[in-house]
C-alpha cells in the first residue's frame, strides 16, 4: 500500500534499543529494524543445535552467491534470523505490529519460544500483532524462513530462483489502541477508489478498516484530498460507534472533484489523501495514513486497444525481475526504482510486475513516473489439487490486491503464467481432464475474487503459444484480457511467424482484449555474429528479433501493448547456456548495463531525437577485416559517422538502425555520429578497440584466439576477443578437416552446446568445437610461441539433462554414455599430448587448457596435428601468442 506514514525521523538516544531510523507521527512510529540480525542456515533443515550465527542486515538472502557457482541446485531449506527485541518503554499502551516486506517463502515467527505468526507465500508484505505479550526487556525475536519446495504454495517451478531469506525491510510499527489496520492482509486498511472518473469530474470512496482494542468510544474518521500543492480540495468525514475490541469496516460518504487533474505517463499528478481517526470526544487524533491517488480512467476494447482518459495509448514496455547481480532479491529499493527509471527513459509506458508482487518502492515509482502496471500472483506453470494450494492463492491475490488497491499505475490483477506448461497427467486422460478442470475452478474462482475486491480493474491471465490448449481449458474465456508469451523465432519457428500469429489470435477471439505479455531472445553482450542466427546469443540477433516484434505491435491496434521479455537479465539457477544460471532476455545486464536492444528501444519510443553508436558496448573488436559495420541506432533521417577524423559517406536509418560501413585500425578508434534534424546537429561518440588478425598476431600485438566449430565472436573475462575459425582451404591458414559439433535433433542450437562448461567463466569458449578435427595450420613467422589448447569434453551424460525451461518442447532429458574419444596431439610434428580421453580424465563438460612452447625456425609456420587412437579427436579453441 503507498501510504506514507509520515515523518519525524529522530535518532533515539538509548542506541541498543533502536540504532535504526525511526519515523512517527504523534499517532504511529515506525521503525526499522533491519540492522544486526544474527542469521544461521540450518542444513539439517529444523532444530540442529550446531547453528553458526553471523551478523547479516536486512534486506538479506542465503542464496546471493551459490545460485552463481557452477554446482548444480541452491540451498533450499531453513534459515533462522533473530534479534533482541526491546521495546520502547513509551510504547506502553500501544499496539506492536511487526511488519515484514517480504520473505521467500514461508515464515514462522518466535518471540520468547513462542509461534505468535506465520505466513505463507515469499512476495507479499505481511504484519504480526505483538499485542498482548508480555516484554521482559531481555525478548528474543527468530524468524525461521524456509524456502524448500513446498507443494501447496506457487509458485512451484519457474524459470527464476526462488531465493530464500527475509529480503524486504523489517519494521516495528507502533499505534494507539484504536487504529486503522487490516493485518490480515498487511494492509494498513485505508483503501482510496477513484470512480466515475472523467475530464469533469472524479469521484473518490474512502473505505477501510480499524481496530478499536480500548474501551467503547465514538470515533471521528476524516480524509482530507489535497493536491499536489497541498491545497486542500476536498473533505469527507464520519463517526462511528466503537465498542471495545471490535473490528469495524467503515466508509466515508464519497467526495467528488470537479475537472480533476488527470494521470497519466505525461502527467504523472498525484494528490494526496489523509485519512485520520479521532476520538470523537476529546478530538484527539489517534491514527493518521497518507495515500498518494492518481485519478485516471481508462478501458480496453479488442479492436482497438487500449485507452487512457479517452485517449488511445499503447501499453510499451517490459517485464521486471526483481533480482540484481550478486544480490539476489536483495536489493535497495533505490536500485529497484532505477528500474522503472531505465524503462522510462527508454520510451516506455508499461511495466508487467512478473511473476509476483513487487517492492512498494517499484509502484511507488511508477506512480511517480507515470508507468502503467500489471501486476500478478506466482501461479507459474503447473497447480497443486489441494486445497491449501487453491487457498494460498486466493490469499496471495487478495494480499495483492488490497497492498497494492491504492497506486494508480496498477490497471491490471492477474493471476496465472503458463499454467499449462508443465502438463501433469500427459498419459493419463482420465486424470488430465480433471486437472485441468481444477486448474479452470481455480482460474473461476480467483477471477471472482478480484473483480469483487475490485471492480475498478482489469483481470488478466497470460499464456504460452499453445492456443487451443488454452481455449479448451476455458482459460481465454475468465479473465477480461488475455496476456500471450510468444516466443516465435526464439524456441521455434521463425522471427517473421509473430506476426500472423497475433492475427491468428485475434480471429479466435475477436472479443477479447489482448496484451504481448512477453517475448524476447537471449542477448548475451559478449557475443557478435555477422550472420546472426536463432539461439547464437549474439546482439545482431537480438537487434532483428525485436525490430520485427516492435513494428509488428505497432501495427496492430488490436493488440493493446507488449511487454518485453525481460527489462533486465534475471536469475534463474537451473538454466544452462553462455550465462549458465542467467537468463539472458534482458534489455539490460544482471548489473543493468544497458544492450544494444535497450538502444534500440529509446531509438523506437523516445519523444526527442535520439542518436547511440549501438556497437558502444561492444568495445573490443576483431576482424579478419578491417571493414567493418557500425551500427547507430536512431530516431533520425540518417547518420553520417566519422572515424578517426575521416568521414564515411551519410547512411539511411532503417527500422531504427544505421548500419554504417566504415574502415578501423588496429589500436584505438575514435568514432562520431552525427546526425541533422531541422537545423540542429546530435552527437554522439564512442571508442573501438581494434584488433585486425592474423596481422595483430603476427606483429606480436595481440594473441590469436580462436573458437573451433563457432560462427560468433566472443570477448572474455579478460577482454580478449575469440573469433570463429575458418579452414585452411578457405584463408591459406586455418583447421583441417573436422566439423562443427552439434547437439542431434536439436530444435534451437545449429552448433554448440548450451552444457554449463565447469571452471571457467567463459562458456562460449568451450561450447564449441570441431568434431574429426585433423590439424590447424598457421602461417606464423620465425619465432617463439606460446600455444594454449582448449578442450572440453561436450558429449556425455549431463549435456542435455534438466532443461529448465523449454518452450518448444523438443529436447528431453536424456542420458547420453560419452563416446570413446582418445587422441595424440603433434606440435610442428612433435609429440605434446599423449592418449588424451577427455571424459576420463576430467569428466563432461569441464574446461581443459594445456599449454605449450615452440619455436618456428622454417617458412613452415605452426601445425598441430590430431591423431585419432580410439573415436574422433576434438577441440574447442586454441590461443597462440608470440613471446
Ligand atoms: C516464459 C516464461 C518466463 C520465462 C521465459 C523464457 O514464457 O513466462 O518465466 O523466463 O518464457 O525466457 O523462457
């Protein structure tokens, strides 16, 4: 809920009561008490007595580093936080609430040996009630947090990490007697609804709940609207008869604004409500929330799409993670409202909050900022048929709901992603109709539940490409929009297929409103490839994948918006590829370093001329060539860039995209843009490193690094650039024989393998390699060498096991025995490896350099030469330097 309970912030003198930061107001205190916990995994999940405490602060998570290392799974199970908690000696009489953001994924919680809470579900905010309990001044707080698998609570598969640990703020909230609150929701009870809202007028219902725990009293609830000035607009009030103990749900008599100032992305105008509850009698306040509103109408129709305050706008944005590099779902609020900053200077509009409730800072921010929201319950793939699972999720989406009722960035609630992706039953009809019929109660039921709790939004649930799947199941029929995850050109089929799907769409269920909830193709920065193809990870694919998706949403007006699949890179433990543990459909980096995909956004949405040497991100360059195309992406006519003080003849923008042709040298390039519009001239500058090879290599400027059986460059831990080998028939240097691996019946990888390759960082070194290879053959001068050959060995068991997440289905888990392989390597005819069987000695998939030294004396330059004992000699990539 965005309330902001103000204000005082003072530092308290008795310092080991409270070091942190405190609010309050003359009726509610807050304080944090995220500082000094003592934490504790415990491996033997519950009770071992050999815990070892270490200092942590909040927001916290175990799982920050080991989702990073190359062992397979994370630590799901317990941990225990705790803390001494003294209260206040002027909170005598108050009432204690402790107040968590969030906890992955189940919570009990101790004081003094005692369970006094519980709560269920890692990404909604939740309060205990510490009335009642006597303090000794000595208390021990544990909060045990478990984040195992646990059958009756979403979501229980996805492509993310479920990482455990209390990672929201943790705050004492302290207030009188009576007071508002529905602690049952972790809401503080104050609910603003904007009804019939219109360019005349607004009209605005205060409803809530509060607590009266003292005696029987008649109380005075007031809202003051006050604009963003703070002029007060409007004012409502009421009283009510309270007896001791009692819960009351009340509402204030409506009040309505006459030309209200309308919300919207161009003006973000918030007012702000105070809703105070008095003590009728004596006047005296007793309680004080403030809400910030945004008063907005808005509508969705399956023609034309979407429309805000009349007016119709496309929904333009992406899909957010929660989780930062190295922090896990850790993170500062300050880094989470970065995010919503980054997708607003890009151009969008829309953020889809996947796949669960977020950080209050994040609606904050798109409150502020003017980014409409959708936002959704962690049904992921696949339900339970029990009981307890349906009523966590009911609870989840009203604790969504009622948390999050007042931001007016919020126009969607939704509830399932994909559920049909993990089909149970497959080979058990009888069971699998009834599975999906739970699944369709369920849908029903949360469907009823939302519009009930609130009328005023719209309901969503987003699907995978599986259209009749889902038409069957009833599921495209409950809720008022459908959201698709389309993936064409990515896990199958071609980029030009997105299209027409929509249209295919569209004519299944022209009634229906529909939002692109995702779509996206794994972008790893690190990799360029001049002939981009699906799965290769490079930029210049990922460049084309969301060139033709944006015009294709543009062009539709039934397609109401489209959320990119994903604003940021995000974790996800079990995926394998360039970035094992990463999924790589971010616009950004893990750290939100902006792609090449993220320029091209701003190039497509920003407002004002835009002008970014894409290719500035990719710094270090290698060519066999020294021509090479400069991409600017754009909003202008066209481009004309000038490298190293020589100017290259303007370029036409083309979808967004200048492909510049231009000539660099080896060593530093200084490249400027420049393009005109009305008169006015925009820059914009970069710096290439150049290495031109073999030449560099030869002159003893760079070594030669070289990727066996790849199409695409890549730049490494160490910013050396790896480049794909050719054959000696085609360069006069080069491999002999050999071909490029590839994994059988692979619907995604043309080569390589997406095997987590152990002990490296630099995966794509190693996911490549030449099969049969005979020999590799470089025309180096006289001199003295150093000759590093990379192996790993990529068939075997484990390189296409646990495929986490596979939209296309098409690769099962499987064991594959490694083939016999043993081979002698010859340097310049002379023996340096000896019976080599990479899976015997160093098992599947680990990287494997062995050096050498060698002096060329003749014109013949450097052969290797691979002899074949038993199965088919292999290399992944080999690196020369002259010393
Ligand atoms: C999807 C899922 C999302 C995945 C994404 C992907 O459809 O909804 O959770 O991360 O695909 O990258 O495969």
């Amino acid at each position: 809920m965005k309330t902001n309970i103000l204000l005082i912030l003072f530092v308290l003198s008795f310092k080991p009561l409270f070091s942190q930061q405190k609010v309050h107001t003359s009726s509610r205190t807050i304080v944090s008490i995220n500082k000094d916990w003592q934490f504790a995994k415990d491996p033997n999940a519950k009770g071992s007595t050999q815990l070892k405490y270490a200092s942590v602060n909040i927001p916290h998570t175990w799982n920050a580093f080991d989702v990073l290392d190359d062992e397979p799974g994370y630590y799901r199970g317990i941990g225990y936080y705790k803390k001494k908690l003294i209260v206040p000696s002027g909170w005598k009489g108050k009432q204690i609430y402790l107040d968590f953001g969030a906890a992955n994924q189940e919570t009990t919680v101790i004081l003094n040996g005692k369970v006094i809470g519980n709560h269920k579900g890692g990404y909604t905010a939740f309060m205990v009630l510490l009335n009642n309990l006597k303090f000794n001044g000595n208390d021990e707080l544990i909060v045990e947090v478990d984040n195992s698998y646990n059958e009756h609570i979403p979501p229980l598969t996805g492509d993310f990490t479920f990482f455990g640990g209390i990672y929201r703020d943790v705050k004492l909230i302290a207030v009188s007697k009576a007071h508002f609150a529905d602690e049952k929701y972790g809401s503080t009870g104050v609910y603003v609804a904007t009804t019939d809202v219109s360019d005349e007028i607004a009209t605005i219902n205060i409803k809530g709940k509060l607590n009266n725990s003292a005696d029987k009293k008649t109380l005075l609830i007031t809202s003051h609207i006050l604009d963003a000035k703070g002029k007060t607009v409007a004012y409502t009030k009421q009283t009510s008869n309270a007896n001791a103990g009692q819960k009351i749900d009340f509402e204030l008599p409506s009040v309505s604004l006459k030309t209200p100032n309308l919300w919207s992305p161009e003006n973000p105008y918030l007012y702000q409500v105070t809703t105070k509850l008095a003590d009728a009698q004596t006047g005296r306040i007793l309680d004080e929330v403030k809400t910030e509103i945004g008063l907005r109408y808005f509508s969705f129709d399956a023609e034309k799409g979407f429309f805000l305050n009349g007016k119709s706008v496309k929904l333009i944005g992406a899909s957010r993670h929660q989780d930062f590099a190295k922090m896990g779902n850790a993170v500062s609020a300050a880094l989470q409202v970065k995010d919503v900053e980054l997708l607003k200077q890009m151009g969008g509009n829309f953020l889809r909050v996947a796949h669960y409730p977020q950080d209050q800072a994040v609606l904050n921010a798109c409150d502020k900022l003017g980014i409409l929201t959708s936002v959704e319950i962690p049904i992921v793939n696949e339900i339970t048929e029990s009981q307890a699972f349906y009523d966590n999720c009911k609870n989840m989406q009203l604790e969504m709901i009622k948390q999050n009722f007042n931001h007016p960035s919020v126009i969607i609630w939704a509830y399932m992603n994909e559920v049909l992706l993990k089909m149970h039953f497959g080979k058990e009809p009888d069971k699998k109709k009834i599975y999906l019929k739970n699944i369709e109660n369920l849908a029903q039921q949360l469907e009823d539940l939302t519009r009930k709790v609130d009328p005023s939004r719209f309901t969503m649930i987003a699907n995978h490409g599986d259209i009749n799947g889902y038409t069957n199941a009833g599921l495209t029929k409950i809720p008022m929009i459908v959201g698709w995850n389309l993936y064409q050109g990515w896990y199958g089929g071609k980029i030009e297929d997105f299209g027409p799907g929509l249209d295919k769409i569209h004519a299944a269920m022209s009634d229906k409103p529909i939002i692109v909830t995702e779509y996206g193709a794994d972008v790893d920065p690190r990799i360029h490839a001049e002939n981009p193809i699906r799965f290769d990870k490079s930029l210049a694919y990922g460049i084309k994948y969301h060139q033709v998706y944006i015009n294709d949403i543009l062009k539709r007006p039934f397609v109401a918006g489209a959320a990119a699949w994903n604003l940021a890179d995000f974790s996800s433990e079990t995926r394998m590829e360039t970035m094992p543990s990463i999924n790589n459909k971010g616009l950004l980096t893990l750290d939100r370093q902006p792609k090449n995909t993220y320029f091209l956004y701003k190039a497509f949405f920003s407002k004002t001329p835009y002008l970014k040497i894409g290719d500035g991100s990719w710094k270090n360059r290698s060519s066999l060539t020294s021509k090479q195309t400069i991409s600017v992406m754009s909003n202008l006519d066209s481009v004309t860039l000038v490298v190293n003080g020589k100017r290259w003849p303007k370029k036409a923008v083309i979808d967004h995209v200048a492909a510049c042709e231009v000539e660099l040298r080896s060593g530093k390039n200084s490249i400027e843009a420049i393009a005109n519009q009305n008169g006015s001239v925009f820059h914009d500058r970069a710096e290439i490193n150049f290495v031109l090879q073999p030449n560099d290599f030869y002159k003893g400027i760079s070594s030669l690094n070289l990727l066996m059986g790849s199409q695409r460059q890549f730049t490494d831990d160490k910013n050396l650039v790896w480049l794909p080998t050719e054959s000696v028939d085609q360069l006069g240097w080069g491999s002999i024989g050999g071909e490029a691996f590839k994994i059988k019946n692979s619907g995604r990888q043309q080569y390589g393998s997406d095997k987590d390759i152990k002990g490296t960082q630099n995966d794509p070194v190693y996911q490549t390699q030449l099969v049969g290879i005979k020999g590799y053959q470089i025309n180096a001068p006289k001199g003295k060498y150093e000759i590093t050959l990379h192996f790993a060995e990529l068939m075997g068991n484990g390189i296409q096991t646990v495929l986490p997440y596979n939209l296309d289905s098409l690769i099962a888990e499987g064991k594959e025995v490694p083939p016999q392989r043993i081979f002698d390597v010859y340097l310049n005819d002379k023996p340096i490896i000896k019976g080599l069987n990479l899976a015997a000695k160093y098992g599947v998939a680990r990287s494997v350099q062995m050096k050498f030294e060698c002096i060329v004396s003749d014109d013949k330059g450097l052969r290797l030469t691979f002899k074949g004992i038993a199965g088919q000699p292999v290399l992944n990539a080999l690196q020369v330097r002259k010393l």
